[in-house]
C-alpha cells in the first residue's frame, strides 16, 4: 500500500496559509468537486509538478475569484481595498503561497523518510487565469474548505492518477501494494533469469558510489525564512531587524547543495559556531536525496 501523505498535505497547506496571511487557518472539510458551483467565477490555476522516486506528477491548484482576492489583500497586510477581480498581482501572489505550499509539504514529507516516496520535490510550472468553466473537464478534483479567521474560502486541487493512492484519505484511490503503484508509472523490464541481478547491482552501485565519495558539497544551515514584499525590502536601510518566521526554540535546517537533510542546533565549539544534528535521514535517504538515485 502506498504511503499516505492526506494529513501532511492538509497540515502543510493550513499551517502555510496561515504564517503567510497572519490569520488562523484550518481545513474544514475536503468534498469531491461540483464544478458547476464556481461556473460563474474566474480562478487562479497554478500547476505544480512534484517529483518522487524517479516519477513526475501534477497537481493542479484552482483558487477561486473570493479566495484569491483575499488571499492577496492579507499578504499586503490588509493595505487598500479588496478587490473585487482577477489581477496580475492577485495571480502573483497566489502563485506565491502556493509554491510555499508545495515547498514546506516536500520539506515535511522528506524528514519522514518514506521508502516508498524517496525524496520528493515540486516545482510552480505555470500560473494563469482561467474561467470556472473549465472545472468541468477535471475528473480528479476536490474541494477545500478553509477557515481563515473567521471566514470560510474555498481551494480546489485537482490531482492526476499517478498520485491519487499516496492521497487516498482525501481521493479514495488506494493501491493494493507498492509494486502496482510502480507498474502503473515505471515501464517494466525483462531481465534474464540467468543473470545474478542482485550481486552484479549492488557491486556496480557500491564502485559507483565510491567515485563520488570526493566530491565537495556546499554546507549551509537555515537560521529562518519570512515572504516579504519588494517595497519593504527596498526601504531597508542599516541597522534595520527583520523578525524570522522561526522560533528561537525550534530546529534549524540542515541543507547540503540546498537540499533539506536533517535538523539541529547550534552550539560553540572552541569560539566558533557549530551545528548539533538531532535528526536526520539514514544513508539511504540521504543518498537519495542528494544524488536522485
């Protein structure tokens, strides 16, 4: 059975939103999609790719004319007056949060380590403005519920059929076992029966690994992250604090070559700032991670 990644999804996508927009958020209820009820509004469509175990798959976000309005009057800090329609800037903003989304969802699935996910990553292909009238030719689309504060907007995503069972609490797919999940989106091989596969393999893979073993990677830990607007940004002047989404009392992240491997802390060695890890991948994971294998 693949693994399911519905709470992490939801948690990720709640816990976003909010440090995002500064409001309480939660997901009230999740529903398969009646596209006729968003006929008569524009949406914000932004597709994400997300790569896991050497496989590619969509997933479409549709956020709605009254979502995405707000959503954008909240990242401004609740500056000037709502709009009542579908901008560029509305588009941007919303491209924002959702590539946020997606990128703090990988992050927490990756700290789980997964066999079945590997290292997992997205990317925000594209972004625009379409009419409600397109939902209606999407099979695997659901809606969202959020509180935020004290009102409720809607969020629909819409998945493709490879990554329905690592969803099945939402979706309702689940695959029988793993190995079915992988035929579905990995070709199959034959292989001759006379061939030691799993002696010759893991003696190709172990004398590979060993040409590697030199290469210097880049080492860097994230004190914190905050989303900030250009305006701001451009008023900085010396001296000024900027105040990190992080507490001071929570893991720092551990990246080799920008790539998320584990958690520590930062302690003093001899003068000088050192990292304590508390938790990270075993070497499997870690391999995965760094090189895609």
């Amino acid at each position: 059975m693949a693994s399911d990644l519905s709470n992490i999804f939801k948690d990720e996508l709640s816990n976003t939103l909010e440090q995002l927009l500064s409001k309480n958020s939660q997901i009230d209820a999740v529903t398969k999609l009646v596209s006729e009820n968003f006929d008569s509004t524009q949406l914000v469509e932004c597709s994400a790719r997300f790569d896991l175990k050497g496989v590619s798959s969509e997933v479409n976000f549709y956020i709605p004319t009254l979502s995405a309005t707000k959503f954008e009057y909240l990242m401004l800090g609740g500056m000037g007056d709502l709009k009542e329609h579908i901008d560029d800037e509305i588009t941007d903003a919303v491209n924002e949060i959702i590539s946020n989304i997606c990128g703090s969802f990988c992050t927490s699935v990756n700290a789980q380590g997964l066999p079945d996910i590997g290292a997992i990553k997205s990317e925000i292909k594209s972004s625009s403005i379409v009419e409600g009238s397109s939902l209606s030719s999407k099979k695997n689309a659901y809606e969202f519920i959020i509180s935020l504060g004290n009102e409720k907007l809607p969020i629909i995503i819409s998945f493709d059929e490879l990554i329905l069972p690592f969803f099945s609490s939402i979706t309702g797919v689940i695959a029988s076992d793993e190995t079915e999940v992988k035929d579905k989106i990995i070709p199959s091989v034959s292989i001759p029966t006379n061939v030691n596969t799993t002696s010759s393999s893991s003696v190709h893979t172990s004398k590979n690994l060993e040409l590697l073993y030199n290469v210097k990677l880049k080492l860097s830990v994230r004190l914190g992250t905050k989303v900030v607007l250009l305006k701001d940004i451009l008023r900085w002047d010396v001296g000024e604090i900027i105040e990190l989404e992080q507490m001071v009392n929570e893991p720092l992240e551990i990246l080799v070559n920008g790539v998320r491997i584990g958690e520590g802390e930062a302690v003093i060695v001899e003068g000088k700032f050192g990292l304590k890890i508390k938790k990270i991948g075993n070497e499997d994971l870690r391999l995965n991670q760094l090189v895609g294998l």
